[in-house]
C-alpha cells in the first residue's frame, strides 16, 4: 500500500500448508503468508517466544524450630508438641511443633508481615517453664508486651526461627512446723519462813593462870581432893543419923 493513504477492506490469512511453516513453541521462528482483497500480500517473520501467561509472584516460606534447655530439660517426653499461634496479613492459625523438630509455612507473599506467640505450654509433671526465647536468622529478637514477635518476609527464601523454652524443677514448698502442745505450769508453793537462829551465849572468861603458869594444875587438884572429904564427911553422918533414929525407935 502506498505511504499515505489509508486502506479499507476485508483481510483473511491462509494457514501455512509446510509443517516447517506452523508455529512451534521451541523458540524457532516461522513465517506466515496472508492475503488481502486488494492485491497486496504481506510476510511477517517471527522470532523468539511469546509469553501466554502472568509471571508467578515471588513467594518465601518461614520454619519454626523448638528447643528445650534447663535443668529439668531431661523431664520433658520425647515428643512433647507445643503450639505456635500466627497471624500473616491478619489471617490466624497455628502450628503444632514437637521438641527437637520443626514445622514449616510454605508460599508467604514477599513483603507479608508473620506475627508469631505461643499461647501456652504442655503441662509435664515435675516441670515448671519460664519465659520463651526467640530467634530469627540466628539473632536474637526481643518479644512485644503480648510476648509475640513481628518480623517481615523481605526475600524469597526461608525464614528460620528458633524457639527456645525453659524447663526449670519447680521450688519444694517449706514445710509448716509442727505445732507443740503447750504445757501445764506448775503452781509454786509457799516460801518456807527462814527459822531465827538462837543467839549464842556469851562464854565465861577464863580464870588467870598461877604465878609461873604452872600453879594451875595443882590447885585445881587440891579442890577436887577437899570436895571427896566433904562428902565423905557428910554420908559417914548421914549414916550416924540413921543409926540411931533406929536404936530410938526400937
């Protein structure tokens, strides 16, 4: 057609006949010829692949791991689930992750914001649990007011979180003592009223001794020597007495 002027009219295209000539998806080009009423025909040559589709969008996944450490870590069964709730762009759920394993979130949205908690913990006998840790990509991130954790799936790979809990043997309580049972005091007795000591009596003097000292001895013999007379004396008359009231009265 020439430049400048404009063309109305129907256009058909023929299908090419040569099987070299069809339209191959292997990126090879191919030629079709099309005819026009009007009496001009145009070849157009094709080259490379024509996308029939949209692009798939960009998408990571998120891995939550559970440890168990502490003194009583030993306690916990094998196996022991816990849950881990999350919230992705508002949507909730939760994962059910066993000690020592993983659970995974495949086909997060580039750009998702994952808001992750756990809600509580298996009751273990002889187990008393402390506060959750977290980490992402191996760093260590602080949990908000609620004890969730925010984090963002910037890159299309997988985001690895680490949830390390606390297994501590619970406190023995101290036991109340016993109470005693109280005594019966026992009534005191009357004071005993001390007895007043006889007063001693004022000893005799003793007599002075003889010119010497040794005139003493020999007084004292003398007067024992004239108390024996004396007596004597007195029972010899004594006896006259007796003898004669006897001769009167016979």
């Amino acid at each position: 057609m020439p430049a400048g002027r404009a063309w109305t009219g129907r256009c058909t295209r023929r299908p090419p006949t040569s099987p070299s000539r069809r339209p191959r998806s292997t990126g090879r080009s191919w030629r079709a010829t099309s005819r026009c009423l009007g009496g001009e025909a145009h070849a157009y040559l094709f080259a490379g692949s024509i996308p029939c589709g949209t692009v798939p969008a960009e998408s990571g996944s998120l891995t939550v791991t559970k440890r168990v450490v502490g003194d009583a870590a030993s306690v916990v069964p094998a196996g022991t689930a816990f849950t881990v709730a999350y919230a992705i762009d508002g949507a909730a759920g939760e994962l059910t992750v066993p000690v020592g394993g993983s659970a995974t979130l495949d086909d997060l949205p580039v750009g998702a914001e994952v808001v992750l908690g756990e809600p509580g913990f298996p009751a273990v006998e002889g187990v008393e649990w402390g506060e959750p840790t977290w980490q992402v990509d191996g760093g260590a991130v602080e949990p908000g007011d609620d004890g969730t954790v925010r984090l963002e799936v910037a890159v299309a790979a997988d985001v690895a979180v680490t949830l390390t809990n606390t297994a501590d043997r619970p406190l023995e309580p101290t036991p109340a003592p016993t109470p005693t049972t109280p005594t019966t005091p026992t009534v005191p007795t009357d004071p005993t009223v001390p007895t007043t000591p006889d007063v001693p009596g004022t000893p005799d003097a003793p007599g002075a001794p003889a010119d010497g000292g040794t005139g003493g001895l020999a007084t004292t013999g003398v007067q024992a020597a004239g108390v024996a007379i004396a007596a004597l004396l007195l029972v010899a008359l004594g006896t006259g007495v007796l003898v004669l009231r006897r001769r009167r009265g016979a």
